[in-house]
C-alpha cells in the first residue's frame, strides 16, 4: 500500500492519535525518524518496511502529514446522541442528571490528571448505549474499547469539552440559586446549610474544572 489511509483528524482514533503523541514524544528519535514512523502509521504500515521506500516515493508522501500541524475540534458541538461504529448511543452531558455511579466514577478518572490517557475512560461516563442505563445491559469495557478504537479524536475533544462546558454552567447556576436562598432564609440554622452546600459546590468546581476551561 503506497498512500496513506488517514488524511485529516478526523480519520484519527484515540487510539491513533496516542499512537501518534508517542512518537512525536520519544526523545530518541531524530525529526526524520518520527517523520517516517508518523508516515507508516498513518499508512497502515510497519515501521520497517517504509525504509523500503525510495527518497522520491517518501517526498511525494510527506506532504500528507501537514494536518498534523492543524488540530481543531468542534467547540460548538451539541448533541444527545452519536454513532460509533454503527451503533447508536446517548451522550448525557447534564451534570445533574448523572447519577452518583457516574460522577464518581468521571471524578476518580479526572483525579488522574491524565486526560489523554483516559479519555475513553473520561468518555464512557456519559456515553451510554441507546437504550441502556449507566452501566446496566452492557460491558462497559468493551464500550471504552469501541470509543478507544472507533472514536475520531476531533469528536472525543469536542464531547468532552461540551461536558465540562456544560457542567460549569450548571455549577454557577446552582451557586446563584444558593447564594439567593442564602439571602432569603433568616434563620442561622438554614444559613449554617445552605453555607456548607456552597463550599461543596465550590470544592466541585475546583477539583473537576480548574485549569481546563
């Protein structure tokens, strides 16, 4: 095969897409050692055989890998459903419609201060098959491998950025509307309440979104 199979982000998977940030990132390989090896895999070829390739066939390829340079994902992306690999699946993206399971399991994934290593795991909390609850009627193992192998990129990054977009929304509301019954309730006992809900929710911000958006 002399052409390359992927030609944008978008044909980019997670799972390529580490692939490719491995590469890039070995600082033992020169510019055109990572160029060669980000040239075979985007080929769908082994890492020797594209030194079997004449300086010319190599030149006419190169070109190829300028998207590279170009990442860019939907920032406006809104939507409760999506297709991976011919199935269909709900994206719930409304912090307070997720359940405990889901939060804690999306809090102990962020804590890792890993996004691109998780980010089929980060994914799979509010990806859910159609149908189906937050883990019942499915293997959610085998769904973070389906996002992992099947998910481009460009749309993981803009699920995810829309979640924590949404989310912060949905914090501030919630930090207006305690701050209004704070005003309201007289009492010192409902005052001492409300108080320790407003430090929790300000806990919540600082932990899941601080330093993303």
């Amino acid at each position: 095969m002399d052409k390359l199979i992927y030609k944008s982000w978008d044909d980019i998977t997670i799972s390529l897409y580490k692939q490719i940030l491995e590469i890039t990132e070995d600082k033992q390989l020169s510019a055109t050692e990572i160029n060669l090896a980000i040239l075979a895999l985007l080929m769908g070829i082994e890492e020797d055989e594209i030194y079997d390739y004449s300086v010319e066939e190599i030149q006419n390829l190169l070109p190829g890998l300028a998207f590279l340079n170009d990442f860019k994902f939907n920032q406006n992306w809104n939507s409760k459903k999506i297709v991976i690999n011919g199935r269909n699946y709900s994206v719930e993206t409304d912090l307070q419609k997720m359940t405990i399971a889901q939060y804690v399991d999306f809090q102990t994934y962020w804590a890792k201060k890993d996004n691109v290593k998780f980010l089929s795991n980060l994914l799979s909390c509010f990806i859910i098959p159609k149908g189906c609850k937050y883990n019942e009627g499915y293997d959610i193992a085998e769904l973070i491998d389906t996002i992992e192998n099947n998910l481009p990129i460009t749309t993981a990054n803009s699920i995810l950025f829309f979640f924590l977009k949404e989310s912060v929304t949905s914090i501030r509301a919630i930090q207006i509307c305690l701050d209004w019954m704070l005003n309201r309730k007289k009492t010192k006992e409902n005052q001492e309440q409300i108080m320790k809900l407003q430090i929790q929710m300000n806990q919540l911000f600082q932990e899941v979104f601080n330093g993303f958006l």
